[in-house]
C-alpha cells in the first residue's frame, strides 16, 4: 500500500504584490476573480497544475463554477483575464493549466509528516526540561550563595572531603567526557551538600549513568551532564530514576571486584 502524500500552496509574501494579481484585483469583481484563482491553484496541486475532470471530459465552465462554488459569470470573465494575462494556459484539448503553480507547490508523504510532528513535538518536551533544569540550577545557585554566607559560622559541622570530590567527579568525567575539576568551590559545596544528605558515592554514580544514558546522545542534553544540574535539588529524583535503563545504575561484578558499566555507543 502506497504512502499517502499530503499537497499545499505556498504563497510567497509579495503574492498580492505581483503585477498580474494587483491588476486583476483593482478590476469591477477583482476580489471574486482573485478568489477563483486561488481556488483554481488548490485543485490543481495535486495534478501538477493541470485541471481536467477526467481523461476524457474536460472542465468547462459551469463545472468550474460548482466546483469552485463561484458565480458563473464571474467564472467566465475571469479565465479570459487569466488567459490574456499569462495567468492560465488552456491547450487544445481544453485542459486547463496553472502556469505559476509549479513554482507554488509544496508536498510530503504521510511518513514525512508523523516525523516531522514527533521532532516537533520532541522539541517542545526537550525545550520545557531544559527550562525546568535551568530554574533549578538558578535556585540551587541562589541557596548555595545564601548558604555561603552563613557558613563561617557553620563552618565547623562538616568540613568539605575532598576525596569524595574527587572520586565522583573522575567518574562523572569519565563517563560524559568532561573535564571538571575539584578544586572549583561551587562544585565541591553541591557535593557536600548532598553528602551531608546522607547520600553515598554510589548514589553519584547511579545518578551519572542514569542521566549519561539518558542525555548523553542528545545534542541538546547533554550540556547538562554538569555538576549544577546533577547535583542539585533534584538529586534524589534523578537517583530514583536507576534502574528504567539497561546497562546503567547498578553495579556488576568481576570475580571480587565491582565494575561499574561503561557507557554504551549505540552505534557500534
């Protein structure tokens, strides 16, 4: 069974613009005959711009004015206009041919169209994650920089470990191919902050593989593979996503060692 295919008119800007319709338009029932030439361009897209009511009848035009739903009068002074202005070609056999229309159509399988619906579709749900990351990271950032300034009279409950820094953020370079470094204080404090949470080094890796997996392979996602998004205030929802993918956010094991799963190339 065939795809179906799906025709429209594409009207450049300037369409009511161009000399022959501006001519035709400032004519006693300009706007009528206008109007049937447009309708006469929409019949004709999907046959190429030729209008013929079968192989063996051609349109004449009574027809033409039921079809179109157009005074018959108006019908038959307007295909004399359109013919005398170049507008329409009628050949020998009374077919009748649109001579702009070639330039005018625009089509796509019915396939085309579901993917170009998805991609749109999938553009909007990406749009509103992306804004829902951001304002977290803003209002992570506004409570990090409130919370810095009481610190120095907090200071002295939890200092910073360094080596928990450092282990989740070798991983999380490792698995997302970044490049972040532990010394920079605002990525150590999210990580504290979270540590302070009771949550362990194993929670940070499955909330890496987890969004790896996820945003790793979209061009739009994955520059949020980041510290301020991971860590964040949304940390023990993206931890509570372990276990929806394959390969990820568990961990296997090789005779007496643990091995976390590397990322997948789904290409190979």
């Amino acid at each position: 069974m065939g795809d179906k295919k799906y025709y429209w008119l594409k009207l450049q800007r300037d369409f009511f613009k161009r000399h022959d319709i501006r001519i035709v338009e400032e004519m006693p029932n300009g706007k009528d005959y206008i109007l049937f030439y447009l309708k006469l361009l929409l019949e004709s897209i999907n046959h190429e711009g030729r209008l013929r009511f079968s192989e063996e009848i051609p349109y004449n035009a009574e027809m033409l004015a039921v079809i179109t739903n157009t005074n018959i009068d108006i019908v038959r002074t307007a295909i004399k206009i359109f013919c005398d202005l170049g507008m329409i070609t009628i050949y020998d056999d009374q077919t009748i041919y649109l001579n702009e229309v070639q330039k005018m159509i625009g089509c796509e399988t019915e396939w085309a169209q579901k993917k170009r619906d998805y991609r749109e579709r999938l553009a909007i749900s990406n749009s509103e994650e992306i804004a829902k990351i951001e304002q977290n990271e803003d209002n992570v950032l506004s409570m990090s920089d409130k919370s810095k300034s009481k610190s120095k009279s907090k200071s002295k409950s939890k200092s910073i470990d360094i080596n928990i820094v450092e282990q989740v953020l070798d991983y999380l370079n490792q698995q997302a191919n970044k490049a972040y470094k532990s010394t920079t204080e605002k990525t150590r404090r999210l990580i504290q902050a979270r540590v302070n949470e009771g949550f362990t080094i194993e929670d940070f890796k499955t909330v890496i593989d987890t969004k790896v997996y996820e945003w790793g392979n979209d061009p739009k996602m994955e520059q949020y593979l980041r510290p301020e998004t991971l860590f964040g205030t949304k940390f023990e929802g993206y931890l509570n996503q372990g276990g929806k993918h394959y390969g990820y956010g568990s961990k296997t094991v090789q005779g007496n060692e643990e091995a976390v799963p590397k990322k997948h190339n789904f290409f190979e």
